[in-house]
C-alpha cells in the first residue's frame, strides 16, 4: 500500500509543478515589455538644433563662445553669445543670402567669421559629424570625436575637436543638447 500511496505522490507532484510551472510562464506573459530602440539610421533629419559652447585656439588668443543652431534643409539660424552671456549675434542664412543681427550681409559666413573673430568654423559640416558621427567631412578641417553622449536614447558626439589643417586654428565643441524638430 505504501507503493500505491508513493506513487500517487509522485503524480501528484508532477502535477502540481506543472500546475505552477504554467502560472509562472502565464504571469510572465502579463509583464509589461520596453519596445526594444532601433539603432539610428544615421540619416540628416531636414529640421534640427544643437546648443553648447565653442572654444577655440588660434596663434593670436582663445575664445569661449556659447552657441544655439536651428537648421532647416540648407537653411539656417546660428545664434553666438560671449561669456556669461554678455552680448549675443544672431547670424541666418538662407536663399536670400546672409544676415547678422538683421543687417544683409554681402560676404558668407565663412569670410564674416575671419573679419569678426579672427577664425572660422565649417557650420554647414555640423550636421554630418552630430548625426552621421563623421570624422572625415573635407579637405580643411581635421575633425576627432573624443566623447559620445545619450540623448533620448540616441547616441551623439559630446566633445568634437577641430584642427584646421593649414591654419593655426583649433577648435573645440562641447555639444549639450540635440534635438531633431518636427
């Protein structure tokens, strides 16, 4: 009788673990699951910010300037502000040329730049290091990642550096904020 009685346990043993085997893999079904992110697509959104602080080194000083960027397609507003926020630019340009503080301007960013600050920076190569993570983007400029950072959960570069190959004039980017616009 104890035989019977031994084997009935067994049974009744692999029911039970069955039994709670089951709600185990039920109550597993019940949790709620994080949609898993896809990896960027590394593609240039049309519409785009980015704010943080330029420092830059030439042969004759150095400079602290903070920075805003909006871009839209090939069209753009770069907003500088010196240190501690005392004095800002606003520079646009779009089809109709380029504008600072709403003064048409006749030369391009590039030339304004040199005339204004003694140096310049290749702002429309901005996007393709933030969004694409480029190193390479021309023939003037040496560009090196050193840091990365989470954004929404996307990954952009936080420190860039930027040496110009035949000027004496470098650059770092310290990247705060990205934002795609919609």
């Amino acid at each position: 009788m104890r035989a019977i009685v031994g084997v009935r346990m067994s049974t009744h043993m692999k029911w039970i673990v069955i039994l709670l085997f089951g709600w185990f893999l039920q109550g597993c079904t019940t949790l709620e699951s994080k949609p898993v992110k896809p990896i960027p697509s590394l593609i240039i959104p049309e519409q785009w910010q980015a704010q943080g602080r330029v420092g830059v080194s030439t042969n004759e000083r150095n400079q602290t300037v903070g920075f805003v960027i909006k871009a839209k397609n090939q069209d753009y507003t770069l907003t500088l502000s010196a240190s501690l926020g005392l004095g800002q630019t606003s520079v646009k340009s779009n089809a109709q040329g380029l504008w600072v503080d709403g003064k048409k301007i006749e030369s391009n960013l590039k030339q304004w730049m040199i005339n204004e600050f003694g140096w310049h920076f290749p702002i429309q190569k901005l996007a393709p290091i933030l969004f694409q993570h480029k190193q390479s983007i021309d023939r003037e400029w040496h560009v090196n990642i050193t840091s990365y950072q989470q954004i929404n959960e996307i990954s952009y570069p936080r420190i860039v550096r930027l040496n110009h190959l035949t000027k004496a004039i470098k650059i770092k980017l310290l990247i705060g904020e990205v934002n795609e616009l919609k």
